[in-house]
C-alpha cells in the first residue's frame, strides 16, 4: 500500500502532544477537543491535509457518537480511535471506513491500558482522603496533576510511536488482509453510525419528540434535503421550543395545609 503522505518527526511529535492534552480533556477537562469531530479537524492541520482531517473526524464522530459506557463496560478508546484513525486516513488515503481496521485495534487496547492505569491509581484515593480531612488542598492538587501527566505522557508515547513508526507498517499489513475482509470492515464501519444513532434514540425518544423524527424522516427520504438544511432546521425547532418553554411561567404548587403544630 502506497503511503501518500511521509509523517515526519515533528508533525508525529505535535499530534503526540495534542493527543496527550485530548486524553487529558477525556477525564478532567471535558471541553470536549476529544471527540473525533474536533480531533480530526486538527490532526489535519497539524499533518498538512485539514481538509481530510475534516472528513475523517466526522466519520469516526458518527462511529463513536452512540458508544457509550455502560456500567463497567467500557467502549473503544475515543481519543486514540479518532486520532490515529484520522492520521492513517491521511497518511494513506484510505476512508475512514477502512481505516476502521487499524483504529479499533489501537482503540481496544490503549482503553485497557487506561483501565489497568486507573487501577494503579486507587491506592491514592486513601491519600486522597487523608489530604480531604487534613484540609491540605495543595496535597490534592498535587495528586490530580499527577494523574493528568501520566495519562498526559501515555497517551503521548502511544501516539507518537504509532504515527510515526508505524504508519508505513500499518498499511503493510492492511494490504495483506483479504479484501474480502476490508470490505467487510469497511461495511461495518459504514453501519456504526447508524446503530449509534440507534442507540441515541433508544436512550432519548419520547413520544414529544416522534413528529420530529417523522419530519427528519421524510425530509431526507422523499424530499432529498442535504444534511446541512435538515440540522438547520432541527436548530431553530429547537430555538423555538427553547424560548417557548422559557417564556411560560413557572408552575407553582399551593401550599397545603399541615395539621397539628
């Protein structure tokens, strides 16, 4: 497999340190410069192609968009999913669908880490505590930002050895894979997003929100309405039932009468 676009030392080394700060983001921060969707927008810049950045982001986005954790079980790692995913994309000119291939593998296995990682951890908590009842605030800050460099270091090494040692190998091996396999996988990536939004709307349907979905529905299917004009639309059904809600008073109980003293 052809690699169109040789990573060099620096590039692997700043998308190294974004993805250290993104896995940050994924645990403390929460600005949200984790998910796919901004990840990828910026890998491209920082790799030279934001355009495919761009593209590649929103597709793993929509991949990871329904993946969600529930109780212990945890899903593919997010942050390594849509960051070396996005830098394969680029680095070969795959799709997003194939590159499914090499980001679920990498995903899978740093989110192990990650747990083995926290597991390490707990220990502190009982200094954690001691420094909570000892008022000692510095002590607890020390032992968050001492987490935050691990995971920032972690996610750093994995990134960097990835992108930049192992692009080229990457691709080697994904062009020994049977193409009857690949596009498999590439099938199955193209369905992600549509059992993510599957689950979206099993966690968020209600029946106020059926007529919406019905409008979505034939907004696309019989009107052919590109993307962009249906979330347009669903943003000011939003607006609108935003401010309407906001304008009716507050309901307020009468007060009841107690017995007795």
């Amino acid at each position: 497999m052809e690699i169109l676009h040789q990573v060099t030392f620096l590039q692997a080394l700043m998308v190294a340190i974004f993805a250290g700060l993104a896995g940050i983001d994924l645990f403390n921060v929460l600005t949200h410069i984790h998910r796919p969707i901004i990840a990828g927008p910026i890998v491209g810049i920082l790799m030279g192609n934001p355009e495919a950045g761009l593209v590649a982001g929103a597709s793993f986005e929509l991949m990871w968009m329904g993946l969600v954790p529930l109780a212990g079980a945890q899903p593919p790692n997010v942050v390594m999913g849509g960051i070396i995913g996005t830098a394969f994309v680029i680095a070969t000119g795959k799709t997003a669908q194939e590159a499914i291939v090499v980001a679920i593998p990498f995903a899978l296995f740093v989110q192990v880490c990650i747990t083995f990682l926290f597991t390490a951890f707990s220990p502190l908590m009982k200094k954690a505590d001691h420094y909570a009842d000892t008022l000692n605030y510095g002590g607890i800050a020390k032992l968050n930002y001492l987490g935050m460099t691990i995971l920032f270091l972690f996610y750093s090494i994995v990134t960097f050895l990835v992108v930049y040692l192992g692009a080229a190998q990457a691709a080697k091996y994904v062009a020994f894979v049977p193409k009857w396999i690949t596009e498999g996988l590439g099938m199955a990536g193209g369905l992600m997003p549509a059992i993510g939004f599957g689950i979206l709307l099993n966690i968020m349907l209600r029946k106020e929100y059926v007529a919406y979905y019905i409008l979505g529905f034939v907004l696309v299917a019989y009107l052919n309405q590109p993307l962009l004009a249906i979330a347009l639309i669903g943003t000011a059904f939003a607006l609108i039932e935003y401010f309407i809600r906001d304008s009716q008073p507050a309901k307020t109980s009468a007060p009841q009468e107690e017995e007795g003293i």
